[in-house]
C-alpha cells in the first residue's frame, strides 16, 4: 500500500519484475515508487514465486489494443525510468521509452538485441569474430546447410529466447533436424512463437558472461564470469561460474570484445548480460540481453567487488553523480562462485533442508531459491529447471572448491 512518503518519491516502471527483476524491485523501492507492466497476459508475475508484490504501488498489463490508453495513463504519471526486469520485456521497455521519451534503447534496433541471428550479423558487420550461422523454418534446409559446413559440432536455437531454453548442442545432421523441429512452431518462454530455429558453428572454448550498465552511451563493467557447465543428455548444464580478476588477460579480452558488441547493437542506456566464447581465435559472441544478469546476488557480488549492476542502476536514475565517480571496471576483492543447483529426481523441493546444509559450509554466503517450497523438481534441463543457485566467498580459492565439492556429493541423494 501507498503511503505518503512514497507518494513523494520519482516513479519508475518496471516491466515483468521477476527473475532479475524480483532484484531490480528490492533494490529500488527504497529510492522510488515503483509501477509494474506485464508485457503480456501470459506472464502471470502473481503465479512467479520471486515476484514481490509489495514493492509495487500499482499493477497494468500490456495490451496491443489498448495502446494508447495506457502510454497517456503512464505519461500522466511522469515516470523518470523504464526498466525490463526479464528477456521478455526489453522490447516493450524500449517502445514505452522511446514514447514517453526516456532514457533507453531505440525500438529502431530493438531486433538486434533480442534476434540471435541478426545480433550476431551486426556484431559480424561491426568486425568482430562470430560464429558462422544460418536460420530457417525447414528442418531439412538446416541439416543441409549443417552438411555443407563440414562441422563436427553445431548448435541449435531459438531465434528470440532465453534461459538456455531448447539449445541443443548436435553432432549429426539427423539432430540438427530434430532439434529445429522441436524448435520451430513452438511457443517460447518468451511468450513467443518461434517462427524458425537457428543453427550456428558450435565454438569451441571456456563460456565467460560479462556484466554491464550503460547510461547515455557511458559504460561500466561490474562483474566477469568464467562459466563452467557439465554435458547431459544433449544439453549443456550450468554447473558454477567464478568470478574473474577483470586484470587477468582473458578476462580483459572478453571485457574489451564485449564494449565493442554494445556498441555494435546498439545498447545506448540499459544493463547488459553478454555471453560469449573464448575460443583459441578469440572471444566469440553468443548473446547480449539487453537487461540485468538473472543470476545475480547483490550482497555477494558488492562483498567481492564492492558493487553490482543493480547498485549502479540505481544510481542512474536517483544519484547520477555517485554514478558518474564509479571506476569504469571493477575491482576483484574475493574469491566468489555461483553454484547452480542441479535437480536428478522427481521429488518435493525443501529450501529448509537445502539451507541447512549449506549453512554447514565454511564459504557459504547467500542463495536464491527458484522453485517454491514443496514443488515436485524434475531433472534440470536449463536455467528454468535450475531450483536453485547460491554463492561461496573467500580469500582462498581452495576453501571454495572443497565446500563446492562437499554439496555435489551431499545433491546426489537429495536432488
């Protein structure tokens, strides 16, 4: 419920405020009244258990037809920020800024930061070293193209996704088919139909995620991920990601190959979460999101770096002068490492009998639980199946990898 203070307080939107969104609320509503849109009916934020409904002063949906209405409804109330708080809102968190002319992203070019295939062409237009890569909505033209190439490896995608959903890594002709028939026709987690699948030159190399905020056109780089995934049934599963030293080569290559897609599509102001390949030829693009890192945990990234993207964000829109005395890169305090919980058995999830277990681990620092309390798990398969994830903290990397080995065995016989 409103109160008098918040009435006071500058108004900010954000749209589907869950996943990385549920973090953009907590961070901000301390400094703003904050509005939330669904970008479509389909997203049903109340059913999402992240969704914080109480850091919210008042509730629309979007809907086409009702266009008008609602961009006078929101123009009235003088928001100074719209932020998308998931993969699905960036392209109506451009339209609506853009309308009520706000800091944001063209919806010029929105396509270059949700398509694969044309991010990746403008990247490729803008000199930088990517994947080769071909779309199509017939499953038997990708599996010639796939021929063509000659590649041992390939893999197969939706066009407009995210959460690792339907990528399918193939090594036959025969897969590539299979996947993109699984692929095109279907309904995304996006709330979009795949209207084709894309196929690319799988890159061979360590997986890094470079975390970003651009504020009219200035940058900064608030965390760099090495990332470390184990092979399952076809499909490539987070296992951890640690955190770089920005001053180490690598991730001083990644974090320059990185500034120069950003540029290439066109992020202007918005949060950035850019996942590339380090490949013996040099970093490669896999995808940016034009938004915040759903991954991420701000206690533990400020106690490692002494700031995050979603501190940054926050001071964009209310303290741009603390914005503005920020180091462009930032500096590496601690050892720190996501675990990405993996589930194996269709069982009932207990975030009690997770916590407990983790408390025991000398690192142990926080964690986020993804699925709700008592919900059947099923065997992880992406980022959507992932019931949880948490981070361990430590001036030794040793300390960290035994606590990390400690969990893998205790999660054989519990998840």
């Amino acid at each position: 419920m409103e109160n008098s203070n918040q009435q006071q307080l500058p108004l900010v939107i954000i749209i589907n405020a869950i996943s990385a969104g549920a973090l953009l609320a907590e961070e901000l509503y301390r400094s703003f009244q904050l509005i939330h849109i669904e970008s479509s009916a389909s997203v049903k934020a109340n059913n999402n258990p992240r969704f914080q409904r109480d850091k919210f002063s008042q509730f629309f949906i979007w809907y086409d037809d009702y266009e008008e209405a609602i961009v006078d409804e929101l123009r009235a109330m003088g928001p100074v920020a719209i932020i998308p708080g998931n993969e699905a809102a960036v392209a109506l968190s451009d339209q609506l800024a853009s309308r009520l002319s706000l800091p944001g992203n063209s919806p010029r070019t929105t396509h270059l930061r949700r398509d694969k295939y044309a991010m990746n062409h403008a990247a490729s237009q803008h000199g930088l070293l990517t994947a080769a890569q071909h779309i199509s909505n017939h499953p038997s033209e990708l599996k010639r193209w796939y021929v063509h190439q000659g590649f041992i490896r390939a893999v197969v995608k939706p066009l407009d996704s995210a959460g690792s959903e339907d990528v399918y890594i193939c090594e036959t002709a025969e897969q590539v088919a299979q996947a993109a028939q699984r692929i095109t026709g279907k309904n995304n987690r996006m709330h979009v139909r795949n209207h084709a699948a894309l196929v690319q030159q799988f890159i061979e190399g360590p997986e890094y995620v470079v975390n970003t905020v651009s504020y009219e056109g200035q940058r900064w780089t608030t965390d760099i991920w090495k990332v470390h995934k184990r092979f399952r049934q076809g499909r490539n599963l987070y296992d951890y990601d640690d955190l770089c030293d920005p001053q180490h080569p690598d991730a001083t290559a990644c974090l320059n190959y990185t500034l120069q897609v950003l540029s290439a599509i066109e992020i202007v102001t918005s949060a950035g979460h850019t996942v590339l390949i380090l490949s013996p030829d040099g970093p490669q693009l896999l995808e940016t999101g034009a938004r915040a890192s759903g991954a991420a945990n701000p206690p533990a990234i400020r106690l490692a770096t002494g700031a995050d993207q979603l501190m940054l964000m926050r001071y964009a829109y209310a303290e741009p002068e603390k914005l503005a005395s920020i180091q462009p890169v930032y500096s590496f305090r601690k050892h720190l490492r996501c675990v990405h919980a993996i589930a194996s058995f269709n069982r009932p999830f207990s975030h009690r009998k997770l916590q407990a277990f983790l408390s025991q681990l000398e690192t142990f620092f926080s964690a986020v639980m993804k699925t709700t309390e008592g919900a059947v798990l099923k065997p992880t398969e992406d980022v959507e199946s992932c019931p949880a994830a948490f981070f361990l903290a430590s001036d030794h990397a040793q300390q960290i990898e035994r606590d990390y080995q400690l969990y893998r065995q205790w999660e054989m016989d519990n998840l």
